[in-house]
C-alpha cells in the first residue's frame, strides 16, 4: 500500500503576515479563516491528518487548500471563485414592469391579485415570454410585496385616505 507523502507549505513571509492580520482582523467568511488556519499550521510543520483534526476540516479539503496555494497562491487558496450558475430569468425592466403591475388595480372582477393571476397577467401583456409562478413569488417576496393582502400594496385611490381627512395620517385632527 503506497503512503502519501508529506504535505508541507512553505508561506512567503508576505503570506504569512496576511494569514495573521486576517486572523486577527473583524468579520470573516468561515471558510476562509479555515483555511487561512490550516495553511499556517502545515507551515508550522503540522501533519496534514493533524491539521484536519485540529481546523475540523476534511484532510481532503486541508490538502486541496495546500495544493491551491502551491499552484495559485494566497488569494486562491483561501477564497473561492465565482460559481456557475443560471442567468437571471427576469431582467431589471421585466422586474420593473410586474412590480409596476402588481401594484396597479386587479382586474375586473378580481378583488386583488394572487401570484398566479400576476403569472397569467405578465403573460397576457407580453412583459415576458414565459415565467413561473415561483418566479413571481420571490420577485415579489425580495421587494416585500404580498398584492393579495390588502393592507400591503400601496395603490393610488383618490379620495380615499387622502391627508387632512380625520384620522388619516393628520393625528385625528
């Protein structure tokens, strides 16, 4: 059975007083600080099996950290990339115009707008090919929207609740 071999680093000075201000410095993603742990304990001589017990790391993850610092440096050994992932399904303008329709009246025969009728509506009016209904629902749960709860959406009534009328936002005066 072939044993590995000794994972050992070799910190630059540079790099190794960026550990230690990172270290001592605020707020920090976890991830980081752990790995910023292990790197300097390899450096300090520390078996890699050790190293892992000690940080609580994966002795896969504390030789990954060593092998990314080795071939790409600090910044890669600590931080992590931007991950793939999908493209937004709706774009600003498109987020713009179903919030603007969200909180414009329902229509005729509706009382108020559900999250479904808002999918069949944006489609109607052609603001967007396609969406989901999910889609909708988080839009509307990221601007804090809920247009199937009365008191939640703000929309232009006039002669209704209009300032100077007793009790409406003139302290009852």
């Amino acid at each position: 059975m072939a044993r590995r071999k000794l994972c050992t680093v070799q910190l630059a000075k540079r790099d190794r007083q960026e550990i230690d201000q990172l270290l001592r410095g605020g707020l920090q993603p976890v991830r980081t600080v752990l790995r910023a742990l292990a790197l300097r304990q390899l450096a300090d001589g520390q078996k890699m099996c050790q190293v892992a017990a000690n940080v609580g790391l994966s002795r896969k993850t504390v030789r990954l950290t060593a092998e990314r610092y080795g071939k790409g440096g600090l910044e890669r050994a600590l931080y992590e990339g931007p991950r793939p992932g999908s493209a937004p399904l709706l774009d600003a303008q498109q987020q713009q115009h179903i919030i603007a329709l969200a909180c414009s009246g329902p229509p005729a025969g509706r009382a108020r707008w559900t999250v479904r009728l808002l999918t069949e509506e944006a489609v109607k009016r052609r603001l967007v090919p396609r969406v989901g209904r999910e889609t909708i629902r988080v839009l509307l749960q990221n601007h804090d929207l809920k247009p199937w709860r009365e008191k939640n959406v703000v929309r232009a009534q006039l002669g209704r609740g209009v300032l100077g009328t007793p009790g409406r936002g003139t302290g009852g005066v």
